[in-house]
C-alpha cells in the first residue's frame, strides 16, 4: 500500500467508522456516495471509500474533502484506491 495524497497522517492508521465500495462506478458517483453516506456519520469519525477510479480518487474526493475542510488520505494498493475521509 502505498500513501498518494493525506492532509493529515494521522487519518492512516485511525479507526474506520464507516465503509462504502463503490468500485464499477464511474467518476463522479464514488464522491456522490461518499457525500451521501458522510452526512450520516458523526464528526471525528472515518469513512473509508474503496473505488477503482483514479479521477474519483485524486480529482474528485478531494476537492469534495477540501471544499468542506474534511481530513483524508488517499491510499493506494495495486488497481484500488482507498479514500479515509474524516468528517468534521
């Protein structure tokens, strides 16, 4: 597993609240689905995303994250990337 992009390390190794996969889903539904499933969650907790979509995952996800001051990290593991998004 490799760390592509994290705007706070500490999202790495933090526990997992909440996990959606949304591989076979094309860019931009992965973020739809992390809104979606985010708005159900409480603040400090993770969310993690499975996608296989690299635009979901270092284009779309983030600027999301960003957009809303949420933490993530972007992790990569051979054709999977998984986004850990801390709501806030």
């Amino acid at each position: 597993m490799q760390v592509v992009q994290c705007s706070s390390e500490d999202i790495i190794n933090a526990s997992i609240a909440k996990r959606i996969d949304t591989r076979g889903m094309s860019c931009p539904y992965p973020s739809f689905e992390a809104v979606k499933a985010l708005s159900t969650m409480k603040s400090n907790e993770i969310l993690e995303v499975i996608t296989d979509s690299e635009e979901s995952a270092l284009d779309s996800i983030p600027k999301v994250c960003e957009r809303r001051g949420y933490l993530y990290a972007v992790i990569k593991d051979d054709n999977i990337w998984y986004v850990r998004i801390m709501k806030r």
